[in-house]
C-alpha cells in the first residue's frame, strides 16, 4: 500500500498495487489500482488494472481487465457490471 492508498472494509490479496482508494471491495492477486483511482462495492480479479482517475462501484472483472484513466463503470448492488476476461475499457 501506498501513501496514497486509502483501503476501508476489504479483502486485499498478495501483490496488489494500491495508490487509490478502494472501500467494501475484494481484490485478487497482482490487482494495481492507480492513485486517483476509486473502486467500491466491487470484486476484481487476478492482473486488473484500474488507472489514474477511474471510478468502479458494483463491478466484477475477470482476469486481466484493464479500465482506462477517467472512466467510471457503475452497476447496482441486485445488479452489478461484468466485464469479461482480457477486456479494455
């Protein structure tokens, strides 16, 4: 964890990367979250990236995911967002 990193109630697996904040989330191994980065309510796989700036809450990546900076992905608590396996958004 960074200096920057702010982890509240979470599951943080070895390897990770955080400079973020991540907040009610399960990462798994080797998941980098880039400072200005915030992920919510959210489970993500082993090798995701989440750039600089990016916003996730409710969302489940598959392995290798990588979301761009600024991008913000919401889905809902009875309904969350899936990103399959290798996607870029």
């Amino acid at each position: 964890l960074a200096e920057t990193a702010k982890v509240n109630n979470s599951i943080v697996l070895s390897g990770c990367e955080i400079f973020g904040t991540v907040e009610n989330s399960i990462l798994s191994r080797g998941v980098i979250v880039e400072k200005g980065a915030k992920v919510s309510h959210s489970v993500l796989m082993q090798g995701t990236v989440i750039k600089a700036g990016a916003s996730l809450s409710y969302v489940i990546t598959d392995k290798n995911v990588k979301v761009n900076e600024d991008r913000m992905l919401m889905g809902h608590s009875t309904y969350p967002l899936a990103i399959a396996k290798g996607s870029v958004v």
